[in-house]
C-alpha cells in the first residue's frame, strides 16, 4: 500500500475507536495524531534496506508484536510528563493498521525475518485503483463519522 493509504486508513480507524470509545474531539485528534504517525513507522525500513520491496524486518509480525509492547511499556512512563494515554492506543493501531494493509498486497508481510515465510492475502496491488478508491472511501468515512459524532470542529480566535 501507497503512505497515504496507510496514513488514511490509521486516521479513519482512529477516529472510530474515539467514536467508539465516546471519546471527546481533543482525545479523538491526539489518537488520530498519534495512529496516523506510526502508520508511517514500518516504512523506516526503507532507509536501513535497499530492498525495492523494502519489507524488512520492522514490517514483520513478530516487529509488530515487539514495537506494539514497547509503546505500553514506554508511553505510562511518558504518561507523568503529560503525554496521554491515547497516544498510546493511536501508536499501536496505526503500526498494526499498516501491517494489515500491506498484509492484502500481494507481497504480504514476513511472519518472524525479513527472509522467512510470508503472509498475504493478495487482495490489492500497491498504487492500483482498487487501493485508490479503498484511500478515498476510508478518508471519506473518517470525515463523516468525525462531523457525525463531534461535528465540525472551530477556532476561537482571540479578541
């Protein structure tokens, strides 16, 4: 999948757990925030691979599994210095949103090394159409499950 599909796709799930969740706007953005940030984190492998299908190790379901327990491990910690929870939950489904993205390409995911077996399900091509009108849906359901809960948001501007 393109970045901004993952991106996309980490947003409108975001806003749905806050939905869900019966968050209020401000918990419901620093979740989005913070989901569609680490949807970007298994690309880093692109810069330690010149791979072209650049699905190394932090791609991996066992990376998934490992950096999810890190960001509970470390988020409390960061917790006391007013980073909230939420950051948490929207760091850790915004990197297993990403793995299950890539895991409907045809490439899929590595299960444990970069070189070991794969899983897929071969649903989508990276870049088709098919992943485009998916982008488009998904942001479109995140805008309108956001004015649907939260309305639309505003600004109030000092005097």
């Amino acid at each position: 999948m393109l970045g901004r599909t993952h991106v996309l796709a980490a947003g409108a799930a975001a806003v749905g757990l806050a939905a869900w969740r019966e968050l209020g706007p401000q918990p419901a953005l620093e979740l989005a925030a913070a989901a569609m940030l680490a949807a970007k984190l298994p690309d880093l492998d692109r810069m330690l691979h010149d791979d072209p299908h650049h699905r190394g190790p932090i791609h991996s379901v066992a990376a998934g599994v490992l950096i999810v327990a890190a960001f509970w491990y470390f988020f409390p910690v960061l917790r006391g210095r007013d980073v909230p929870a939420v950051v948490a939950w929207g760091a850790s489904l915004g990197y297993l949103s990403h793995l299950a993205l890539d895991l409907c390409t045809p490439a899929g995911i590595p299960l444990l090394l970069r070189r070991g077996p794969h899983a897929r399900l071969d649903l989508v091509a990276t870049g088709s159409a098919v992943e485009h009108v998916f982008a488009a849906a998904v942001a479109l359901a995140g805008i309108w499950l956001w004015l649907a809960t939260w309305g639309v948001p505003y600004v109030t501007l000092p005097k």
